[in-house]
C-alpha cells in the first residue's frame, strides 16, 4: 500500500481540500461570522484561535509541546490562543471545555493564495502594470493594593486612535483582582476598560489589554483596583513617536509581486548579483542542507489489520521510490523465513509448518529484513501489529510520498546576498535572515524587498548611496528552503526542516508531517538541552529542537555567517505573524522563571530607542503600529523560546539581536476586534507586511550607521 497521501497541494494547483472537508467556502480565511459552526475533519490540520477553558489547560498545552502560534492573550477573562492543530485535537480540547472561536487559516487558504498571487502578478505583467502600492468602578473598602502604571501609550492610525495600558498590582498572589483603567480625552470624553491578568510560567507578570479604540487623544489615565488600589493620574504617551527621514521623490519600491518560493529565491539572488555586480556578493553558506528528500516507505500488509512498516535507508530520490516488497507462500511445507532483493523486489518468503501453512508473524518479518537487508532497508512493526501472523501480501511500492516535482532532490546551498559600496568587513555589519520558520511565507517577502530598495536606490538617491558606503548589509532571505519548498508543495503548515531524526513508531508515515526540527529552536544559548522551556525533546512536536545543540545545518549557517564576519553588529530575525518586535532574553528556566541574564541599561535602552525608530518607519507604509505591550524581550512579551537564533547571536557573539512578527493583526471597526492574519494570508496582505518591514529594516540600517559614527574610533 502507498503512503497514505492527506495534503496534495501541487504547486500550482490552487486548492483540492474543497472537495473533501467542509468548507465554508472561499471567504474561510476572513473573519468568521459568529454564526458560523467551525468544521474541521478529524485528521485535517488548521490554525484555528481557541478560547481555553483556563490557565491549567494552557500551561498543559505548552508542556506537551503544542504548536502555539502566538502568545496567548486574555479575552473578556478568558485566555484566547492561536493553535496549530488537527480536527481530532480541537475535538479533545473541546471536550476539556476549550471553545473553537474562528479558523485564522486553513490549510488550503496557503496554495490558493499562492496562486492568486502568481494569477495576478501575471496578469499585472499582461497588462503592463506594476503591483499597487499599498464605565468607572468606585472603590469602597480601604485599599489593600498599590497599583503601578507600567505603560501608557496612544496613537493613531487610519484615523482611528488606540490606547493600551499595562498596570501592576502588588497584590501579584491574588488571581482574583480586577484592575480598570478610566481615560480622558483633551476634549473631555471619558470612557473605560478592564485589564486582564497575565501569567507567564505560572508567575504574575501584570495586567493589561489588547489596545483599546478612544474617540480622539487621551490625556489622562487613571487605575483602580477591586481591592480599593488607585494609580496615579499619568498622562499616556505617543508611541512610538519616531518618524523616519522622509523618502525623497523618486524613491524606489516594490520589487515584491508574488509569493516567492526557494526556487523563485534562488533566481532572485541571482538576478540582484547579476544586476548590481558593483554592491553585491552572494555567499554560499558552508553547511547543504538535507535537501528536499525523504526516504520511500511502503505498507507490507493492511496497517489496519497486520502490517511491517518497510523503509529505504536511502532517499527516496536515490533509487529506492518504486522499489517493491511483497511476502510470498513457499508452497512447501518446513521451510524457513527468508528475504531476498532482487531486480528492486524485495521478497519475504515466509515459513512454513509441517502441514505447509505459513508461520511467520509481522515480528519475525521485521527482524529477518533488519537482519538481512540491513543496508537498503529497515522495518518496522505497525502498532497495534505485534505478534500477528504475517499475511502473504505485496506488492507494495515504496514511495518517499513527496509531491514537488519542480524542486531539484539534492541537498540546498542556502545563500545570503551581502550588500554594500566596501564589503571588506571595514563597515558596521547587519544581518537580516527569515523564514527559519517554513510556513512563514511573507519573511522573504521583507527580506528581499529589503535588499532590491537598497540596491536600487543606492544608484538614484545619495541618501541610500551614503547608507551602503557606511554600512556592510548581510541578508538570508529563507533560512530552512527544505522545509519551505515541503510548505509549498506537501503541507503549507510546515514550520521545521526535512530532517526526521525520530525512531521507531515515529517514523510511521501517518506523522509525516510532524517530522524535522525546528531551526529556531536548535541554538546553543539557553537552550532546551541547558535545561531552558519553550522546546521540545519530541520529535513529532512542532518546537522540537534536535538531536543536539547545533545538529541542523541550518541553524549551523546563520552561526557560521556571523561568525565568519565580526564586523555584523546588529541582527534582525524575520518572522511571522502578531506583530511583535523583541529581543534578547529570549528564554527562562521553567523552576524559578530564571531568564537569561538581562542586557545592561544601556543596552536595554539601545535595544528600546531603537525599537522605537523601527516601529516609526514600519508605520510610515499603512500606519500599522505595532503594539508597545508587544514591544520588548522575547521572554516578557511572548513566551520563552529555547535555543533561538537571537540569543545565540546576542549572547555568543555581542550582537544586537531583534525579532521580527510581521503581519500585525489588523483592526476590524465593525466587530471592534483585532483580527491575526496567519501565516499565509491573501496576497495583498502579504505583500503590504513586505513593504512595511522592509522599511523598518531600511531604518535598522540608519541605527546601525547611528551607532557605528557614535563609538570613538578604534586604537
Ligand atoms: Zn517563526
């Protein structure tokens, strides 16, 4: 029997899910009426925002390694998380008392907006057009608790003005506190919200609230306590009240038209070093990846009834997709088992008794082919099968199930473009990379857009000539192209590598695509293996973080590139989705929340300032402003992530390491709800994160430049 197929996304192809599941149809990825029931079949995966029943089930869900897509937030008391999971997961979940609230993306949404992405792009080819650019609480007893504001921050964007407010208790052990935040407004309005506690670890952090719509800017804020606590009156601020130089007439943008795949990646990088032979070096990183390949497995016999799970120990791609493997009757009596490989069959004679019937049981079947054949094949007993008399059964094919007919089956060069006027290390360097993440399709998107504007304009505008003389720029546009061209072709929720370090059971093809380890998690510093929380040991969970420190090449080529280059100074992890912007610490032990030691208040204001001139000029292309609550250290506004790339960076190498979430959620005024993008969204969207990001990194480079003229010279 061949591997069971259940995503077969060509790449082209637009969506073949509709067929089979129940599909709400083509307006499935936008917000979902309230009315509308949430399908999902027991094996389809989704990313689908949960309302959990309460702090044990989430604390439960991060222990066992779930794919936890953003950082859970607190909704009307109750904590809401984007989850990565199956129909038959939601329906446990379901049944501990969680409540699906919408599907932020199905996993057809991500081929067919890749489609239509290439469908309009072509078609703005055809017709020679370019891509568009883009109530107050009375305190009654005597107060028990202080209350400290600890953020207050307002802005405005697309004529809509927002404040968001995070406020301490000292009553920190008293889950039951609620804290309200009242506002002012110049022109008299008030109005106000509840905070929500926020846990981290088990530890109280502080309370606060997705940012709230007020009618014009609010220049008072006060919070109560239902212990009786009262704030000070404190008057919130402008975030992030940075803008960046204006761009000057003529400026060039937009290099972005469609999705891009690692295929379409690597012509890209081609084409800018062929283009601008004067600005640009192309890096072959040292470590190949795996490469796009699995090895071929087949079914010997009816896994639902009795079964020998078969494998070739080499790659499908080498020789072993087609192979054959059947069992056979003797039709003789006593004779022994055996096994036998011969033009691409591999045959399992089976024994018999004295009456001529066959003995052999899926056991001794496994152990004769592991014995036997060891060198082109490993068995394995189906679970479930153990002990069952082998049935005479076959041919089966064997077949490594993958589904890129495009992708070339040899390990990957993954390649980074190295910009500037004085590529001799003598320059401040900064290092942007993405798509460590598979799924996370816009990352490149930034990247590349990133570096096309720099090029570009370093020819047409003295300004961006002037950055690249003084600054030495590194970009890796897709970190893990194994695991993305896997996300495009076979399972656009991928979010590891290709490389299947499980054992046993594991490696039964039903997990297929919960194999390879996850880049971001595979680093040395504060890592899982250092006893660190927020990776797994699992092989199947989606933050697997290997087999050891360092095992993946990808995350080898990225240590490799900075260190190979001391001059880089600043680095920038591009990610997606939630719009957060964060750095180092990134991870904590789980007893005590102990996190990696903290930057010095120096550097912590570095890290801030800067933050805030990034998020200014992200903000220039749509207004999109991402959020001061999720402004900060990895660790405070998001959650601990073991083993990152930017605390290696930070820690190993005296980097300073950012993070990028891209793909800001997006303010919904007729639910008055912010609404999370995915990872694959409309192209439209996609293609907007780009311009907005790729401006934020044009600013990373300024700070760079900034910083490098501030630091007395060398000797
Ligand atoms: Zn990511």
């Amino acid at each position: 029997m061949i591997v069971r197929r259940r995503w077969t996304a060509a790449a082209t192809t637009a969506i073949l899910i509709s067929a089979v599941l129940p599909h709400p149809g083509p307006a499935a990825a936008a917000p979902a009426n309230p009315a509308t029931p949430i399908t999902l079949t027991a094996t389809e995966t989704a990313l689908v925002q949960v309302r959990l029943r309460d702090q044990a089930q989430l604390d439960r869900l991060v222990a066992t390694g779930a794919d936890l897509a953003n950082r859970p937030r607190a909704r009307d008391g109750r904590i809401v998380a984007d989850l990565v999971l199956t129909g038959a997961q939601l329906a446990d979940l379901t049944a501990q008392g969680a409540t699906a609230v919408r599907i932020v993306q199905r996993a057809g949404d991500g081929s067919r907006h890749y489609a239509e992405s290439i469908r309009a792009a072509q078609a703005r080819t055809a017709a020679g057009l370019r891509a568009p650019a883009a109530g107050q609480r009375t305190t009654t007893a005597a107060a028990v608790d202080t209350l400290q504001v600890q953020q207050a921050y307002w802005w405005t964007t697309g004529g809509q003005t927002f404040l968001q407010a995070q406020v301490a208790t000292t009553a920190t052990d008293d889950p039951d506190v609620e804290i309200t935040v009242s506002w002012r407004t110049a022109d008299g309005a008030t109005g106000s919200f509840p905070l929500y506690r926020f846990e981290d670890s088990g530890e109280y952090q502080y309370h606060y609230a997705l940012p709230q719509p007020v009618p014009s800017r609010p220049v008072q804020l006060t919070a109560t306590s239902s212990l009786g606590g009262v704030s000070r009156v404190v008057t919130p601020a402008l975030w992030p009240n940075a803008t960046p130089p204006p761009l000057p007439t003529g400026y060039q943008r937009d290099f972005i038209d469609a999705y891009l795949t690692p295929i379409d990646i690597q012509a890209r990088i081609k084409r800018l070093a062929r283009q601008y032979r004067d600005l640009v070096d192309v890096i072959d990183l040292p470590n190949k990846t795996q490469g796009y390949r699995r090895t071929a497995v087949a079914y010997l016999g009816d896994p639902a009834v009795a079964a020998v799970l078969v494998e070739s120990v080499r790659f499908g791609d080498q020789g072993m997709n087609g192979v054959q493997v059947r069992t056979v009757d003797p039709g003789r009596p006593d004779r022994p088992l055996t096994v036998g490989y011969r033009d691409r069959v591999l045959t399992v004679t089976l024994a018999t008794d004295a009456a001529g019937k066959t003995v052999s049981t899926t056991d001794d079947v496994a152990a004769a082919i592991n014995a036997r054949q060891a060198s082109r094949f490993r068995a394995t007993v189906e679970d479930g099968s153990a002990g069952l008399p082998m049935p005479v059964t076959g041919p089966a094919r064997l077949d490594d199930g993958l589904q890129g007919t495009e992708v070339p089956a040899r390990p990957w060069t993954v390649q980074a473009l190295r910009l500037g006027v004085h590529r001799d290390g003598s320059r401040v360097g900064v290092l942007a990379y993405s798509q460590e993440h598979a799924r996370e399709w816009a990352t490149p998107l930034v990247t590349l857009e990133f570096a096309e504007r720099m090029l570009a304009n370093a020819r047409t505008d003295p300004a961006t000539r002037e950055l690249l003389e003084q600054v030495d720029v590194f970009v890796i546009p897709t970190v893990n192209p194994d695991g993305a061209n896997y996300s495009f072709n076979d399972f656009p929720m991928q979010r590891k590598n290709m490389v299947n370090h499980c054992t046993g059971p594991a490696r039964d093809p039903r997990y297929r695509t919960s194999w390879g380890v996850d880049v971001n998690r595979n680093y040395t510093v504060g890592s899982s293996f250092d006893g660190y929380v927020g990776a797994s040991a699992n092989c199947l969970s989606g933050t697997y973080a290997g087999t050891g420190e360092l095992s993946e090449a990808e995350s080898r080529n990225v240590v490799a590139l900075a260190q190979n280059h001391p001059n880089i100074e600043f680095a920038m992890n591009v990610h997606s989705y939630g719009g957060y912007f964060m750095w180092p610490p990134g991870a904590y032990r789980a007893d005590g929340r102990i996190t990696l030691p903290r930057p010095s208040i120096d550097e912590s204001t570095l890290f801030l300032s800067s933050a805030r001139r990034i998020v200014g000029a992200i903000a220039q292309e749509r207004g999109t402003v991402t959020w001061p609550s999720q402004t900060g250290p990895v660790a405070d506004v998001l959650y601990s992530a073991a083993g990152n790339s930017a605390d290696q960076l930070y820690y190993e190498l005296g980097i300073f390491a950012w993070d990028f979430e891209v793909g800001n959620d997006r303010w919904n005024p007729a639910t008055e709800e912010w609404e999370s993008v995915g990872f694959q969204p409309p192209y439209d969207e996609a293609h907007a994160e780009s311009q907005e990001y790729a401006g934020g990194l044009v600013e990373l480079v300024r700070v760079a430049r900034d910083y490098a003229a501030a630091q007395p010279p060398a000797g």
